[in-house]
C-alpha cells in the first residue's frame, strides 16, 4: 500500500476557503486536475481541524506529496498536520499549496503563483526547499497547547483583530473591509503591558503588537515582520511599543512598504526563542499563528530550521 500511494498526490481541499471560492470552482478545479495531474487522490474537508487529521492519516497511509487547496487557514491546518505527526521525518513529505483563499499571505515569500497553469508548472518542475516552521505554546482555557506555524505569529493587537473577524469573517469579503474591521478594533484596543524574553534580554513595556515571522507578510499583504527569511533557523521580531492610535494611523504605509523598524516606538530583532508574559489581569493577551486564534499566554515560541519540504518556484 505505502509504496503505490509514495508517488501520488494526496490532495486535501477546504470547500470553504476564500468564502466558498473552493466550493464554486470545485467542478472546474477537478477537470483540470484530471487533465493534468490525473495521479492525485482528492478529499474535501467537513470542519474545522479536518485537514490536520487528514494530513496524518495521508502519510499513515503511505502518501509523501501533498497539495492543500485554500488559503492561510488550510496552509496552517495541513501544514500541522505533517508537522505533528510521527510516522516519517517531516522532511520526507513534499507539501505544496494550490492558493485559492481570501489572505494568501504565505505564498507571498515564496512568490507562489495564483493562476493555475502558473502553479501547475511550478508542481511539475519539481523545485522544493527546506521552509524553517516555528512552535508556538500557549494556553486555551487554562490548559497548554502547542501548534506549529510556518508564516506569522502575532499577539496582543494582531490577536485582538484575527479573533474580532473569525466572529464577523461572513462580513469581510475584501481588502477594503478587511481594513476598516481592522480600524475599527483599534479603537476598542487597549495596550497589553507584558515582559518579552529574548536572546538573555528582557523587555518590559505596554505593547501594540509582538510578531515572531518565519515569513514576510501576513494580515491580507502587511509585512510586520519584513526582515524575516523563512531559511535562516531565525525568528524576526519585532515589538511595538507605545504607539498612539493617531500614530497607527499616520504610519499604516509602513505596514506595507518595509519601514515598519524606522519608527521610533517599533524594534526588530532576530532570534530563536522568545517569551512573553503578560503583567497586568485587565485583558488577557492573546496570541494568533499564520491568522488563527489560539488563546492565551505565557506563550513560548521557538524554531525548528528546515523541517518542512516546500514546492516552490525555482529561481
């Protein structure tokens, strides 16, 4: 069984992905990939976390290349899935994902194409690297838990707004909506006082955010953490502090255009583990990996370098 399953494809796709996008073009995808990838094994996921299990079960099964279909969400499920698992090296799975999803922050580092014959030469030529991933523990309701992540960790902040649109996604059907969410929740948030422990340094302060990238971008096109390169066994930090509403506002460019680190309130470190823990009871401090809500800290978040085999364009 495992060696005929070694060279097909198991392909796990989230219907829900990019509000339904993958469920309207679910009929056309197929075809497509009949026609030009017809030695894959396609299965649609029914919930949440159904793409992790489905993931673990593939390599149980004998599958060592697999294609996600979605967005950041499914990346970060699938992605886990291979990650957690204990059966082979996670280096001897090939992953690729075919993005179809609303923020496809992830493919952004790796310059992954959206269009499909694109992504279909990049599967074929075969181009893969060793992507670093990052873990990050934290507490869900008073219980630890551990996850991996392979772009972007955020807290305070970042968490406030990823948790403020899984409770309002069904309004959020583009960029433009997406940013006024993120206004809006600015204006509800209140600055976390926390200690973050680095490299033997400790920093005490009220902080708007705290990123810890293997990847540049996140946040729909943001880069928080844009001096990150997700093969150097580093963590990007980047912590910042006392910055006013009004200066939020002022300084949304940087967000997008690399300058995040020439703001006077904003550093940016790198690393490879960090700390944080809250100092006040007011709110708690929240934390969010490649855009899901995960909970709450103390968080400790570390590397693991070249542990996922990505498909990616060649040079």
């Amino acid at each position: 069984m495992q060696n005929e399953n070694t060279h097909t494809w198991y392909l796990i796709a989230n219907p829900a992905a990019g509000k339904n996008a993958v469920a309207r073009r679910w009929q056309a995808l197929q075809t497509f990939l009949q026609q030009h990838l017809p030695d894959h094994v396609a299965v649609l996921t029914t919930h949440r976390g159904h793409a992790t299990a489905l993931a673990q079960e593939a390599i149980q099964q004998g599958y060592r290349k697999i294609i996600a279909v979605g967005g950041d969400g499914t990346n970060f499920e699938v992605t886990n899935g291979i990650l957690q698992q204990t059966d082979v090296p996670t280096t001897h799975v090939t992953y690729a994902l075919l993005p179809v999803g609303t923020g496809n922050d992830w493919i952004r580092t790796h310059r992954i194409p959206k269009n499909w014959l694109q992504w279909l030469q990049m599967l074929q030529t075969g181009n893969t690297l060793l992507q670093d991933v990052g873990v990050v523990q934290y507490f869900c309701n008073d219980k630890p838990e551990q996850r991996f992540f392979v772009n972007v960790a955020g807290m305070a902040y970042d968490a406030f707004v990823v948790r403020y649109a899984e409770r309002y996604k069904r309004w959020i059907i583009h960029k433009t909506l997406y940013l006024f969410m993120v206004v809006r929740c600015l204006f509800q948030y209140r600055l976390s006082r926390a200690r973050v422990t680095f490299d033997e340094q400790t920093v005490e302060d009220y902080f708007y955010t705290i990123n810890a990238g293997i990847g540049c971008y996140s946040g729909g096109g943001m880069r928080l953490v844009p001096h990150a390169n997700p093969t150097d066994g580093q963590l990007a930090l980047t912590l910042a502090g006392r910055v006013s509403k009004i200066g939020v506002l002022l300084n949304t460019y940087r967000f997008y255009n690399g300058t995040l680190g020439e703001h006077p309130q904003i550093d940016m470190y790198q690393t490879t583990r960090i700390r944080v823990e809250p100092l006040e009871t007011r709110q708690p401090l929240w934390v969010e990996a490649d855009g899901e809500f995960l909970g709450d800290a103390p968080v400790e978040i570390w590397t693991v370098p070249k542990a996922l085999k990505v498909v990616v364009p060649g040079v």
